[in-house]
C-alpha cells in the first residue's frame, strides 16, 4: 500500500534560518502530494500541495517540488520565524483509494 | 466560515462506555472521513466515506462503527470504549473523486477513556 516517509523530529532552528524538511512517497500510480501543518491545540490546516511531477506548490514562503525520479516531496523555506513553529505533515493522496496517507509529522520549534 | 464541525472538543469516558463523536461540513463535499492522532503515529484512516450512503474501512476499523447519515453528516461510534481509544479524532472532508482535492480538517475531538 501507499506509504510515506518523513525526518523524525523535532527540528529546532533559529530564526532566519533555512530549513528543510524531507519526504519521500511510495505509492502505486501517481499520487497527488500534500504538506499539511498544525498548530498547537488546532486541526490540520493546507500548507501546499502538487499533483503531478515536477510541480513545485508554495505558500507562506514555504516551497515543496514533486520530484518523481526520486519520489520526493521536500519542504523548504528560506528563512523561517517563531510563528512557524508547528508540526509537519507530508501526505500523498491516490485517487483509487480515496483517501489521504501520512507522514508521522516533523515538529518544527523555531527560537529567537 | 465553519467548514468541518465536529462535536465535542473534549470527552472523558470510562472503559466500556458508548459515545458518538458528531461531525458535519458546509461545503457540499461528498467525501468524508475520521482519522486518529497519536504521537509518533501521524494520522491513521478509521473509516472515510467516498459519497452520501457509502462507507468503508480504513486502516484502524476495529472498535469503531461510522454512519453517513446525509451528504453534510458523517459520525463515528465508539461502542465499548477501550484505553487504547483515547487519542485526538478528526473529521475531514473533501470533494472526492480521483483528482487530488484537498482534504479540510475540523478542528479535533480530544477523547480520554480511564
């Protein structure tokens, strides 16, 4: 079945850093691919998403590219703020199984 | 502005007791769904419904029973509760259909069974 793989966190950086979240996806057929994010005490929210290879979804300064060679759905941001802080979910979504598959989550804690 | 609903927030429940938790959405979606949150475990699929009278299996079924009962309503029943229920449940919904619509989220339902 469907699967993805995302880094364990937490991931702790500093404000104005980079960061890079990697996942990686096995699915049969070409699934479509999320980044999902949630706030402490609150449901998941959209981030991102791109449905086909080499897309690239953004949103917020966030940015993920659908890379099919190495089934990867990595999120970047350039420079990240305290706000940012949350937990990360990448998703993949097989349209035959109707029905979304994910990641364990990366915590994000972003400090000054 | 509601989008997905779902009722209540917060439940305390003792072994063996009953509850359904109550979702709703106002976007004339026809996909439904409850997942489960538990640390170190992502979201895992208890059951999802693809339309209005349909309703399937998803990863983590057992202890569970759903009903669809119209195109806005989709609730999950817990008819013994058991300790390894207790975890955050969410309701979710979509357009359906084999493009990749996003899935919103409601806002959780925090369950504690002693």
């Amino acid at each position: 079945g469907d699967s993805v793989t995302q880094m364990e966190g937490p991931v702790t950086l500093s404000e104005e850093a980079f960061l890079t979240i990697n996942c990686t996806y096995t699915a049969t057929g070409y699934p479509s691919l999320f980044w999902y994010v949630q706030y402490p005490g609150e449901g998941l929210q959209l981030l991102l998403k791109a449905t086909k290879a080499d897309d690239k979804g953004s949103n917020k300064g966030f940015e993920a590219t659908y890379r099919k060679e190495t089934t990867s759905f990595h999120l970047e941001k350039g420079s990240v703020q305290v706000s940012d802080s949350a937990v990360y979910f990448c998703a993949s979504f097989t349209g035959g199984g109707n029905k979304l598959t994910f990641g364990t989550g990366t915590q994000l804690k972003v400090e000054l | 502005n509601a989008g997905v609903t779902q009722t209540p927030k917060f439940q305390v429940l003792k072994t063996g007791q009953s509850m359904t938790l109550q979702c709703a959405q106002d976007m004339n979606h026809n996909s439904m769904y409850w997942y489960r949150q538990d640390p170190g475990m992502g979201l895992r699929l208890i059951y999802y419904s693809a339309s209005e009278g349909t309703t399937d299996k998803g990863e983590v079924p057992n202890g569970y029973n759903v009903s669809r009962l119209n195109k806005r309503e989709f609730s999950l029943r817990l008819e013994s509760a058991a300790p390894s229920q207790t975890s955050v449940y969410f309701c979710a919904s979509s357009e359906g259909g084999t493009v990749g619509n996003t899935i919103y989220f409601g806002e959780g339902s925090w369950l504690t069974v002693v």
